[in-house]
C-alpha cells in the first residue's frame, strides 16, 4: 500500500518545521528589500533547504524503503487503485509542502515571483524523489499518476499566488477513524491501515477526506462577510478493502471476497474558516494558525455519495 511511506506526514511535518523558523523573520513582500542581503539570505536559505530535504530524504529511505527488495527502475500505472484517494493526497502533500516553502522564501527577498517559483519547484521535487525511490523498489514503482497530482499540487499554488498574491482556495484535509465491527474487516483494517492513531489518520482512506476551501471575502470583496469564512467542497471514500476490489488472501492465505460491500465516493459541502485571516500581531500565534489551517475544521456537512444518497451530517470532521 503506497500511502504506507506516510508522504503525508513528511511533507506536513517539514512544512510546519519551515513554517517555524520562517515567521519571525520574514519580511513582507511590500517592504524594500535590502539588495545587500539578498545573496547571503538566499544562500543560506538554500543551503539549509537542501540539508533539510537530504535529511529527510535519507531519514525516508532508511526507515521504509530499506525493508523492501529493490530492482532497477521501473513504472507502474496505479491510476485505479483506492478510487483515486491516494491521488488526492499527493495533490494535498505538494501543494502544502510548495506554500510553506514559498513562505520562507520571503526572507530571501529575492523578487516574488521567484519565491513562488522557488516554493513551486520545492514541492514538485521532494514528491518527485519519493517516486524515484518507489521507481526502485519492488513493491511500487513510477506512477506517471502520482507526478502529475504532483504537479498538479504545487500548481495550484503557484497559480493563485502568480495571478492573485494569495491563496484564495485552501488545500485542507481531515480524518475521523472508524471502527471497524466485523472481525475479518477488523483483521484486514490492522493488517494495511495499521493499529495506531497515527497509521490510522495517515493510511486509512476510509477514514480520509480531502477538501478545497474558497474564502467567501475574497471573491465578494463587496460584501459585509467575515474576512475568515469559507465554504469547502471535499472528497472522500468508503468501503475499500484493496487497491481495485475487496477480494485479498489474508495473512493465512485465505481467499476473501467482500465485493458485497460497495466501494463508494463521497461528495461534501461545508462551511469553514481561514484561521490565517483571523486578526492577530502575536507571531506564535500566527504560527500556530498557519499551521492549523491545514485541517478542516468540524463543522455541519451536506453529502451526496455514488450509492445516490443524500445525507446532512449535524458535525463531520
């Protein structure tokens, strides 16, 4: 199971560590930048990157690819599998990975068009380093579709900074776990989506919803709303047991077939909030916003899924 590399946890967690170390001292795209500086910050910004990328990197290959059987390089075409949610998330992963990037190019002073581009290309490149060790590992290989949700990820941030300096649609994400009743589905819930709290957000596409987040105030910039109102459209699944179907052998070679249970999109509707239009002048907590803006927050949700059903969920995270 590809999400079992955690890209997710990866990306999020250097980009909340940038994120950090960024606040306090960078400065704001209006303000005139001291041309004295701009090679040192730049430098130093780029050197620290890279020993940050190398490191997570190794930190990646030594503790998941290292337990699997390499070959040379090879590609795959897993467009199919987990109705397309995996997709969703390399989508997520780059585009959170590009923004925070983009956020401490802002130190560097470099022009702004370069720190998008600078933040773009740095989303692009840690996802696509993960596709060449997957290109190298038996288990996995070069998905075409993963590079271009890549792609498409750190795309969209680009865009909206390039065409409005600001992000007005939000990549967020968010998970509930569920329990499962059965024993057998139980059995084969631990056995890919892991038993810990932290396997099960990170794995458990079941669990998963994926969400796009218009600030309201920023394309009605007339009208009275509050500044932090959003309102989100998501995506997610239910009833995956497998990549392409609920039929697995399990851990004693037993055939499973659950193609009973039906493997469902899921469609939502939702308000939410932009935590980073909250007004504030502490920087902690400006830091603790941006990085807290990542998650949808709960909220009352309208679903429409494949099966043809039409729900209201009072509260859904």
């Amino acid at each position: 199971m590809r999400s079992g590399k955690t890209i997710f946890f990866f990306s999020c967690l250097f980009s909340a560590c940038i994120t950090l170390s960024a606040q306090d001292v960078a400065p704001s795209d209006s303000l005139p930048a001291p041309k004295r500086n701009v090679p040192a910050r730049a430098w130093a910004l780029g050197v620290s990157s890279a020993a940050l990328y190398t490191g997570s990197l190794v930190m990646l290959n030594e503790y998941w690819y290292k337990g699997y059987p390499r070959r040379s390089f090879h590609t795959m075409n897993d467009f199919g599998e987990w109705l397309q949610m995996d997709k969703f998330g390399h989508v997520y992963s780059a585009y959170t990975f590009a923004r925070f990037s983009r956020e401490i190019w802002r130190w560097s002073e470099l022009p702004r068009r370069q720190q998008v581009l600078i933040g773009a290309f740095s989303g692009l490149a840690f996802q696509s380093v993960i596709e060449f060790l997957d290109a190298h590992s038996v288990e996995w290989g070069w998905s075409w579709g993963d590079m271009g949700a890549n792609a498409l990820g750190a795309g969209i941030m680009a865009a909206q900074e390039l065409a409005w300096n600001e992000q007005r649609i939000q990549l967020k994400f968010s998970s509930t776990p569920i329990h499962y009743r059965d024993p057998v589905l139980q059995a084969r819930a631990t056995e890919i989506f892991g038993t810990a709290f932290a396997e099960r957000v990170l794995k458990d596409y079941n669990a998963q919803t994926y969400w796009l987040s218009l600030n309201l105030r920023s394309v009605l910039r007339d009208s009275r709303l509050p500044r932090w109102l959003n309102i989100a459209a998501g995506y997610g699944v239910q009833g995956l047991y497998d990549a392409r179907s609920n039929v697995w052998n399990d851990a004693a070679g037993s055939h499973m077939d659950f193609t009973r249970i039906r493997r469902t999109r899921q469609f939502y509707l939702s308000p939410d909030v932009d935590l980073t239009r909250i007004p504030t002048r502490k920087k902690g907590v400006k830091v603790m916003l941006q990085v807290l803006n990542m998650i949808k927050i709960p909220a009352p949700t309208l679903e429409i899924n494949g099966a043809g059903q039409l729900k209201v969920h009072g509260l859904m995270f």
